[in-house]
C-alpha cells in the first residue's frame, strides 16, 4: 500500500515547511553528511585548478562499439607505414591486440577496414579500404570539432599504448612449486626401463 511519504516528493515537503505546515512522514530522521561549510575545510582551488578535463571519442554501430580514438591513431599508421605491425609499434600496442582490434571493429562494421597488400619484402603489408579511409574521416572530424571547441583534451600517446600492452596473467595454481625442471621418475631418467 502506498503510504503519502512515498507518494509527495521531497521538494514538496520542503515547500510545506516553508508554508507553515507541518508535514508528518512518520520516518526518523537519519544522521547525515555533514556538508563542506558546516566546519570542514574549505576546498582548495589550487586542486581544483589542477582537474584536467578529458574526452573519448568512438563510433558505434547499433549500439556495438566500432572504433575508438586509439583505433583512429592505428587506421592513421596503417596509412603511413603501409602495415599492421608499423601501426602497432607507432603506438605502442602488440600487434595481437591491433590485430583483433581491427578483426572486432570489421566485424561490427560488416566490411573490411583493411586489404593484405601481397608481396615480398617491403612492398607487403595492409592497405586500407574505402569503407577504412571513411572511418578515418569521420572520426577525425568530429575528434577535430572537440578539440576546436575544448582544446585537445582525448587520451595521451601514453594512454593509448597502455591499452594494447600485453597483460601479465594470474598466476597458476602450480607457481608455489620450484622454477627448475621436474626430476624423473625414474632413476637414470629413461622411462622404458622397468624399476
């Protein structure tokens, strides 16, 4: 059942208060925050000066995430160096996590992003497609349009590569044991021979 506490906003109650009638809720009061001029110290505005302000920027598609600003700097040095691999290395990612950041974002796209160039040597390597070279555009211009507006405040080249480095995995349920190898079973260490 609905009780009228429930039901009259917070805002109300205040206003009848202010109106000199008395509202009732039947709730006791709790113990609140106490707020920052009821005796704490005031904020230091050198702090508050030092608070950077940044901004993401990605492309969705249906709702499934496409591209990112660290996608935009690996399709841009895919361009420039002609390779995956050059890519990744210009921004510090590995090239497995470049590698299946492009395999996600073509997937969620429904179209390649990038074309294997064939040949040896320097000549191979990737190209990028059409539907690429349109990501690119339309992620730097909008990443352009914020800049302008609020100065360059997307992710660092440090922040960038820090999402592709290769994590260290947890470590398993044997790494109490020594790092030296096994000692055999058997004696004189073949195994064919019986005991």
């Amino acid at each position: 059942m609905l009780s009228p506490a429930s039901i009259i906003s917070p805002l109300a109650k205040r206003e009848a208060d202010v109106q000199g009638l008395r509202y009732d809720s039947g709730v006791k009061p709790t113990r609140r925050a106490k707020s920052a001029s009821s005796g704490l110290h005031a904020p230091d505005v050198a702090a508050l000066r030092a608070v950077a302000v940044k901004t993401k920027v990605w492309l969705e598609l249906d709702g499934q995430f496409v591209v990112g600003d660290g996608g935009l700097k690996l399709l841009l040095g895919i361009l420039e160096h002609g390779s995956l691999l050059g890519a990744a290395r210009q921004i510090r990612w590995s090239y497995r996590h470049a590698w299946e950041y492009l395999r996600r974002a073509e997937t969620a796209l429904g179209m390649p992003l990038t074309t294997p160039r064939p040949g040896k040597g320097r000549s191979r390597g990737s190209a990028l497609t059409e539907a690429g070279r349109l990501v690119i555009e339309r992620l730097a211009e909008i990443r352009n349009k914020i800049d302008d507006a609020v100065g360059p405040l997307g992710p660092t080249a440090a922040d960038v590569a820090a999402r592709g480095k290769r994590r260290k995995s947890a470590p398993r349920a044997g790494a109490g044991k020594p790092a030296s190898p096994r000692p055999s079973r058997y004696r004189d260490g073949d195994w064919r021979r019986a005991r």
